[in-house]
C-alpha cells in the first residue's frame, strides 16, 4: 500500500480538551470561552425531564437574531473608514465567506476585536503584496498564507501609508470578492444598519432555523459533577458523556440492536431511563453574545426545584471558517470539526469541553 492512501486511511487525530468549574465562582472563564469562538453554524441545548420550556428560555430564543448574506462583496469595503467607523468601533462586528473551502480557496473573516483574517493561496498572497505569514498546516512546500489586518490600529488611520497601501492592494492590485455572512451586535449607539449601508449590494436577511422536539424515555449517563473521568459502576466520564450527546443529538438509535447495519453504539453504564427530554437546535449564523444569553437562562433553570439532574449546551463552529477559537487558525484537512459542550449540573457546577481536528492548535 502506498504511503499516500495509507495516510487517508488513517484516523484523523483528534483533540477533546475538558475542564470544570462554578458558573458563580469568580474566576470562571465560561462567558470568556464563549466569547472567544466568534462564528458559531449550530447551537443545541438538551434538557433531561423536562416538557415544556420556561418562557424566559424562549424569549431568548426568539431573541436570537437575523442575520445576513452579502452577495459578491469586495473585501476593500471591509477596509474603508466608513464602514470601520459605522460598525467595527461601535459594536461587534462578524463577518465570514460564504460557500469557500477553506484549504483549496481564498477566504476571509472579520473578528469582533475588528482583526481581518485573510486567508489565500500562494499566487494570490504574492499578488498581493501585503505583509503575511505561511499557514502553519502548510507542510514544507507553503502553498497557503495568513494575512492579518489590524482595522482598530491607531497606524491605520485614513492618510496613513499602511492603510492606503491596503487598500490598493485590496482594490486595484488583487481584487478579492466573495459572498459574505455579516451579523453586528450593536452596543446601544443608534446609526446605519447593514441594511441601508450595504443597500447597494445583493442583501438577504436570514432568521436562524429552530427545531424542537421531545425525546420519550431516553437512557442517560450518570454524572457526577465532580468526577470529570468518572468511576466504575457509579459515573460515566466526560468523554463517554460527549460520545453518548453526539449520537442523541444526531438521532442515533442507542439501542445497540444486533440487526442494526447502522449503530451499534449503545448509551454508557451507569445509565438511568429519563420519561422524557427536551430537546433544540438553532441553526444560522449564530453570535456569542446570544449564546452567552441562552447559556444565562440554562443556568436559571435550576433557580426553582428541577427534576433534572443537568443540563448540555453544545455549540458547532464553521467547518472552513479561517480561525476556530480567538486567531487560532483552522483548517478542514478530513473533519473540520470545532466545537465546545457545556454541562451544566443542578449546583451550577459546569464542565466545559473543547473539540478540534487535525488542523487546529489547542483551545
């Protein structure tokens, strides 16, 4: 066999990273997590007996937000002082290429912090001209490059040198346009929508996709809040917690049927038979600061007495978006996979878990 098709044969390597802690203890870092992984595709939260949601859970996910798709946009106006005046400095601004892959074509994205990563190709960074770094998943011969443009950098005002060369490079000397997927989270300053400022461009308005739907005598792993490896015949691990969300969330049957071509997986031991759970996903272009908000509101539920033991918040990342968690860069390789678990238990205790592929470095 060669060394080539062995190679794609393999398993891809992947990374889960756990920790826990207390939503209340002050040095919590769960809002910063969340806060941290920017382009978020899905959000899901299942809730053990539970089978009716609390209004404030709904408001909130009614309050989600739209967002919207940009067709054929130059990422020159990304760059212009208009639009870093109107929406970078007076809020959190996202923005990510729609429709590309991320190691065969060019790509971009605009990070609330107002970075612009810019990921190309070799013949287009050096068209370019612009000051970069070789992608780290490149191998020896570099065929991929970051670009990262500062837009809040006080060197990068309108008369500066560093931002007309910028924009000429953007503009006249390498023309990029892509279709993009915009969203800003305003901070209470009244002004210009990405409606009427992108009014002549081919602008759609998305609202998030959700579906409920109730899960009838479920089999659960038993947790135990402070058993992160979990113990024999008293609690199951995070690990096999992860595994056992996975196959709920995708509707694998757990039934581990000998018959069954599909599945043979089965539900973790120690197990117990929940009557019902709630479950709900909400997929879109989906921002931190809404799943900040619906985490808020998990954590609430457990305010009166409750039934359920805990509860799961698991939020998927874009597969070929150019950075997974902060400006980690992200590739796709065989998986693409980015994504984090919360699970929240009955004393506000949380356990947070980070997943990552081949092409990303440690969350």
């Amino acid at each position: 066999m060669s060394v080539a098709l062995r190679q794609l044969r393999e398993t891809p390597r992947h990374l889960l990273v756990c920790e826990k802690s207390h939503v209340r203890h002050e040095r919590s870092r769960h809002a910063a997590h969340v806060r941290s992984h920017a382009y978020n595709c899905r959000v899901s939260f299942l809730i053990p007996e539970c089978g009716i949601l609390p209004e404030a859970l709904k408001r909130v996910i009614t309050d989600i937000g739209e967002y919207y798709l940009v067709k054929n946009l130059s990422l020159h106006e990304l760059v212009t002082h208009e639009f870093i005046n109107t929406f970078v400095k007076k809020g959190s601004c996202y923005a990510l290429t729609y429709n590309t892959k991320i190691d065969q074509d060019n790509a971009a994205a605009l990070l609330p912090t107002g970075k612009l990563i810019i990921s190309v190709d070799k013949d287009t960074y050096e068209e370019l001209g612009l000051q970069g770094r070789p992608s780290q998943y490149s191998g020896k011969k570099v065929m991929r490059y970051i670009v990262t443009i500062d837009l809040t950098d006080s060197a990068f005002d309108p008369d500066s040198k560093k931002h007309k060369r910028v924009l000429w490079a953007l503009k006249e000397k390498k023309p990029l346009e892509f279709d993009f997927l915009l969203s800003w989270h305003n901070t209470g300053t009244e002004g210009s929508t990405l409606v009427s400022y992108f009014s002549k461009n081919q602008i759609q308005a998305h609202q998030p996709k959700t579906t409920f739907s109730t899960l009838r005598n479920l089999q659960c792993p038993v947790l135990h809040s402070n058993e992160l490896q979990g113990k024999l015949e008293e609690s199951c691990s995070a690990q096999e917690l992860f595994e056992w969300l996975g196959a709920v969330c995708n509707k694998v049957g757990l039934d581990n049927k000998s018959f069954s071509f599909l599945s043979t997986y089965c539900c973790p031991q120690p197990s117990t038979v929940v009557e019902q759970a709630y479950l709900c996903t909400i997929t879109g272009f989906i921002l931190p600061e809404k799943i900040i908000q619906l985490l808020e509101q998990l954590c609430c539920y457990f305010d009166e007495p409750k039934l359920a033991q805990w509860v799961t918040l698991t939020v998927h990342g874009f597969a070929d978006s150019p950075v997974s968690w902060r400006e980690s860069e992200h590739g796709f390789q065989k998986g693409g996979e980015n994504l984090y678990n919360f699970v929240v238990f009955r004393s506000l205790d949380y356990w947070l878990q980070m997943a990552v592929g081949a092409n990303d470095d440690c969350p």
